[in-house]
C-alpha cells in the first residue's frame, strides 16, 4: 500500500481561501485570536506527520490481528497502545475541547481536518479518541461542574477514553425501546442494570479508564423517547481526589467479529447494578446524546470521506507506476506499453474519486463550520440559522459522504484490478472498512427518511428552501466568470426546488410517498450540494488560475464534476417521479 500522506494543500485551500476562516472566525468572540500567527497550520502540519508516522503503519496489522477478547478484558493489536500514548502525548484527543478542562480549544473547522487524516491513516485506531470526543462534548455541554472537573481533563488529556452506550438488543434506531434501568442510590449516585451491544471502545486496553455515557430509565420514567436519561459511568470509580479507583460494576461480555475496523473492539457491555451519575435533567437524556451525535454524525460522513482518500491515494500511485496496454495514441516511443493511467477508463475512475473526495471535503468544512457559529456565534439570527443548516444538512453529510466514500474506495480497488483484490495493497480493507460507515450511527436509509420527512417535511419546506436561497446568493454575488460552473448549478438547484415541491404534494395523498422517494431524493440533494461547494472552489481557483499547477488542476477536476457527476440527478429524479406504485407489491412476492 501506498504511504499515507495527509492532503495538506487541499485543507489549506479551503480553510484559508474558500471559507476564509481565519478571518471570518476572527468576527467570533470565542474564537478570536485562535487561529492567529500560523497556529492551524502549525496544528494540521503535526497532525499530518503523527498520523502518516505512528498511526497509518498500524492499519493492515491491526486489520489482520484484530482485537482478542479473554474473560472481560479486551486487548489491542500490536503497537496500538505505544501509538495511543504517542497520540495523546500530542493532545489530540482533546483537539477541540475547552482550554478550561484542558483542551486546546480548536473549532470543528480545524477538528474535522485532523479527524480526516486519523481515519484515512487507520478507522479503527481513529475510532477510539473521536469516541472520546464525542462523549466530551456531551459531558461539557450537559453535565454538572463537578462532574466536568473530574472527568474532562484526563479525558482531553487521553489518560481516558469515552464511549457512547444507546443500543440494545430489542432497541436500534428505536431508541425508546430500551430497557436498561437506573435505580437511584447514595451520595447522588444510580445504579445501573441492562446490556447494551455495538459499543465501539467499551472495552479495551489503550487507557487506564473508560467513560461510558449509557442511555437507562428512571423507575418513574414515561414510556417512549420522552422517558430516556442520560448516565456517566466510568470503568473505575473515581475518587475525590480524581484517583482512579475500584472497578465499577460494568463489564464486557464479549466482542463482535466483524467484516471490517477490526482493530476496533466493538463489545457487549453488561451493566450490573453499575454506579453512574445523571447528565443533564431526568428524562432529557435524549436530547443531551443528541448533542454528541450530530457531531459524531459529521464524524462519520468524514470517515467515509478519509477512506475515499486513502483509496484514491493508493490507486493514483498505482495507476502511475503499473505498466499495462497502449494509449489511445499508441504506446510511448520506445516502449512497448504505458502507464495504465493514459488509459481513459483508468482516468474516469480516478477522476471521479478525486471530485467526489475533494468535493466532500468541502461539504464536510462546510458543515463544521455551521456547527462552529451555532456553538461560538454572538449573533442570535445566525446562530439559529447556523443551527437549522445544521438539523437539515447533518445527515445529507452523514449519508451521502458515506455512500460516496464506499464508491469511491471500490473505484481505487478497481483500477489496481486482480492487486486491489488481495491483501498486499491494501485497497480490499478500504472497501470493507467502509462498509460500515453506511450503517453506525443512524443507517444511511434512515438518515434519508430524517432529512426528508423530518427535516424537509416537517418544516414544510422551509429548511430546503434555506440552503437553496444561499446557493442563489453565493451566484448572484459572484456571476461574472462563472457561467460554466454557475449556470448548471442554478439549474440543479431549480430541480431540487421543484422536487420538494413536487414530493411533499404527493405525501399528502400517498403516506408511501417519502419513504419511497427518500434515499434517491438525499442523493439528489447532496450532488446539489457538492456543486455548490465545486462552484465555489472554482471560483477561489479563477482568482488563483496561472499562479501554480493546484488551481488548474482544481478547475480541471470541477469541469468534470459538472460534466460527468452532477448529470447523475437526472436519473434519481426520474426514479422519484415514478412514485411508490412499483413498491406496493403482495408481501408473498419477495
């Protein structure tokens, strides 16, 4: 396999050129003075070298060791907890958390940058501290000052690592199904009875405790979603001091043995009369790990987006050094074959990998930095709206980056052929460490069915209408020149309108209508929106063109994303105005 190498560039052109983001989050208060004197780039430059360094040479011997189980505990492949220490002693596990607690305070724009090198480099290593992260953010932004002060800075610091405890047995995407139970005790405390499964880094031997967050009921609990808490329940006790102590009441049954991140122990976990403590107020435990979600949520769009590279950077190294067949021009003087990328087909594959890579990165920066004005903004008009962009794009980044990803990953296996198949390049464990991406943290099925009964629907349009009115703007403002990127993205937005329109007529009078629409109808809203974010890169490189190579390649790479990607709505619209008549067949027919 090709070395990793964290794509710098591309992350600085955005950051720094397209988004403007140092200056723009200059106007923040709570940012201001971050991002100053070179720090980002100072931030991204280590990430890029620890990563390629210490994390990516661990990605094939962890997939083919995996994770061992052995009465309760978990260990990691070789070299993962060295590479863990190593990590930590960088501070990355707390990249964005509160300087307060011990973070270094950097915004999500920079944070999902370094999330997107650590999951190219290895998913599964990457797994453990954005975990951490997650759980961090719900703890700082629900939990009580003291719980804060006890667990936040080892947690930042990497000493300790978090995970997340929602699904059950008999409750998955149905979270209101859940039946563990939390009884009240002494000293403010609960104990907690139930089993959770697929819990990534339940268990596990990389740091010296883990923080569980664990959705449970209170014995006075409502039925439903409504009667959900939320509980912090550490491995080990923790006394007054912050002294790691005895073993708490929570174990791991066992591991899951799965098709990929198999260096990621996803476990079983038992909690039996477990001690834990409330986050946030009885019966709101929902909404508080929704906090974490949304977040983990762009995580693993960014998950799917990392695995694109990792493939595409492999694939491209191949395709120029692996010699095989004659151009279309005939072969090279004096040899009797050429590099396979000469080869059209060969550079459509690549070509496609690069737009919908470079296309995702940008969505996903975008996204940040929505969810960077909703956290930090002084503004209340644009903190809301900040906020709405973010409830209606969370799983159009979620979903589609994913589904992106998996393409893109089967494309760089492609153009290796028979190498792609087998181990030694590595491209086979890209596809299958992706697979999964499609399915945590909310299936991509239902992310579709989120975004448009929920978030489209339930805002009867408004939500849409939003994003679409700030695509409008960006071309109204910026025309002059832009023409051959501006036109066709005007046009798809005009599609897009007139589908939503189209579909939430249809629902009043057919309740199959979203359902069946929805999947196609977040593809179609994400190459809308990939071309909204290729529109404004071109626009960047226009003002860059004939001062380097980058921004002739980056205008190159736009040119084929509206000529050969964005067309690709066409055929999912057809497929939505075909309506729900074809999926209405006798259940004996399957």
């Amino acid at each position: 396999m090709a070395d990793y190498c964290a794509p710098l560039c591309d992350m600085r052109f955005l950051l720094n050129d397209v988004f403007r983001i140092p200056s723009r989050y200059a106007e923040l208060p709570k940012l201001a003075g971050i991002l100053d004197d070179g720090i980002a780039d100072a931030i991204l430059e280590e990430a890029g070298r620890i990563t390629a360094a210490v994390v990516a040479p661990l990605n094939r011997s962890g997939d083919e060791e995996g994770c061992s189980w052995q009465d309760g505990k978990v260990t990691t492949p070789a070299g993962f907890p060295e590479a863990y220490r190593a990590y930590a002693q960088g501070g990355w596990p707390g990249v964005g958390g509160d300087p307060a607690f011990g973070g270094m305070g950097m915004p999500k724009v920079i944070a999902a940058q370094i999330e997107e090198m650590v999951n190219a480099a290895n998913l599964s290593f990457g797994l453990y501290p954005m975990l951490t992260a997650g759980a961090c953010l719900a703890i700082h932004m629900h939990g009580s000052e003291a719980l804060k002060q006890a667990y936040l800075p080892p947690m930042h610091e990497g000493r300790w690592s978090g995970s997340m405890c929602l699904t059950e047995p008999q409750a998955g995407t149905e979270l209101g199904l859940i039946k563990t139970r939390a009884e009240p005790g002494a000293d403010a405390a609960f104990r907690l009875y139930g089993t959770k499964i697929f819990i990534t880094g339940g268990e596990h031997d990389l740091t010296e405790n883990i923080v569980h967050l664990v959705l449970a009921r209170l014995p006075d609990a409502p039925p439903g979603p409504k009667g959900i808490s939320l509980f912090l329940v550490p491995k080990f006790l923790v006394d007054a001091d912050g002294r790691v102590g005895e073993r708490n009441a929570v174990s791991c049954g066992s591991i899951e043995h799965k098709m990929g991140i198999k260096a990621s122990s996803t476990c079983v976990m038992n909690f039996d009369g477990a001690t834990g403590y409330l986050v946030g107020e009885p019966h709101r435990g929902l909404a508080a790990m929704f906090t974490m979600m949304n977040y983990e949520r762009l995580g693993v769009g960014i998950q799917g987006l990392a695995l694109g590279e990792r493939s595409y950077q492999t694939a491209l190294a191949y395709a120029r050094e692996r010699v095989q067949g004659k151009g279309p021009g005939g072969a090279t003087a004096g040899k009797g074959a050429d590099p396979i990328l000469v080869h059209p087909d060969v550079r459509r594959m690549l070509l496609t990998m690069k737009a919908l890579n470079e296309g995702g990165r940008a969505f996903s920066t975008y996204v940040a930095t929505q969810l960077d004005i909703a956290r930090y903004g002084s503004d209340a008009a644009l903190r809301e709206r900040a906020e709405s962009l973010v409830a209606l794009l969370t799983p159009v980044v979620k979903a589609f980056l994913t589904d992106m990803g998996l393409e893109t990953t089967v494309h760089g296996q492609q153009v290796l052929g028979g190498h792609g198949y087998v181990r030694e390049w590595g491209q086979e464990q890209l596809v299958r460490d992706c697979r999964i991406t499609q399915i945590y943290e909310g299936t991509n099925g239902i992310q579709a069915l989120d975004l448009l009964a929920r978030k489209v629907g339930g805002s009867a349009g408004a939500l849409c209408s939003l994003f679409t009115a700030e695509i409008r703007g960006f071309v109204d403002a910026d025309a002059d020149g832009l023409a051959e990127f501006a036109d066709p993205l005007i046009e798809a937005v005009q599609q897009l309108e007139e589908l939503t329109t189209w579909l939430l007529e249809q629902a009043r009078t057919d309740p199959d209508a979203l359902g069946a629409a929805s999947v196609e109808y977040l593809h179609v809203f994400g190459y809308t929106a990939y071309a909204y974010m290729w529109a404004r890169m071109a626009r960047t490189a226009l003002d860059l063109q004939g001062q380097d190579e980058f921004a002739s390649a980056k205008l190159a790479t736009a040119r084929f994303y509206f000529a050969r990607l964005l067309p690709r709505t066409a055929s999912l619209i057809a497929s939505i105005r075909s309506g729900s008549g074809s999926l209405k067949v006798d259940e004996a027919w399957f």
